[in-house]
C-alpha cells in the first residue's frame, strides 16, 4: 500500500469518526468510496475531506462577520436618522430598532464564540 492510499484510508475513517457515512455506491468519475457527510455526499478520491470540515468553519464565521458588518452599517444609519428625527413618536421607534440591532449584534458575537469553543473542543 503506497502513501497515497494510506492517507485516504486515513480520510475515510476520519470521516467515519466524524460521524460519516457509507453510502455502499462507487464514485462515477473514479469509482472510488462515497461517503454521505455533513448531508453532502463526498468521495475519498475526488473530495479532499479534511477541508469540507475547515469549510464548514470558515463559511459560518464568514455569515457572522457579514452580519455584523450588515447590523453595524444599520445602526448608523438609525443613529443618524435618530439625531436629525425631531417627532418623539418616531424617535422613540428609532431607538427600539437601535437596541434591536445591538441585540442582535450580541447575540451573533456570542455564538461566534460558542461556535469557536464547539470546534476547539472537538477538534476532530
Ligand atoms: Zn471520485
């Protein structure tokens, strides 16, 4: 057994351990194992599976970033409104959308972080 299929051995019990699964069919392009992982299907050949993982990661921290970048932008532009709004009913709406939006900021930056505890903690 040469190194190349020692290592997809390695990638097909890692996505095992991961909570992979077998699907029992072939590959069509090479024939090789497909396995269904994280609801995708992925073959050991033609998929490099230690980077559908780190992927996944990226692409959530991304979502969190481009939320918070989306919320930050509204919350000027409320603050802005709230600072030349001179009728009390429409300031008083101003400002609940205000807190909403930092509500909402605290909670995407506290998922960010149980998010990077999960992954750490799983690290597999
Ligand atoms: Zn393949």
């Amino acid at each position: 057994m040469d190194t190349k299929e020692k290592e997809k051995m390695k990638r097909t019990s890692d996505i095992l351990l991961k909570g992979g699964k077998l699907l029992g069919e072939s590959c069509p392009k090479c024939g090789g194992l497909l396995l269904q992982y994280q609801g995708r299907t992925v073959c050991v050949n033609c998929d490099n599976i230690n980077e559908i993982g780190k992927n996944m990661v990226v692409s959530t921290m991304d979502m969190t970033l481009r939320i918070q970048s989306l919320v930050s932008k509204k919350i000027e532009e409320v603050a802005q409104n709230l600072e030349k709004e001179e009728d009390i009913e429409k300031q008083t709406h101003l400002a609940e959308l205000l807190l909403k939006y930092i509500e909402v900021l605290r909670k995407v930056s506290r998922s960010k972080k149980n998010e990077s505890k999960k992954d750490s903690k799983r690290n597999d």
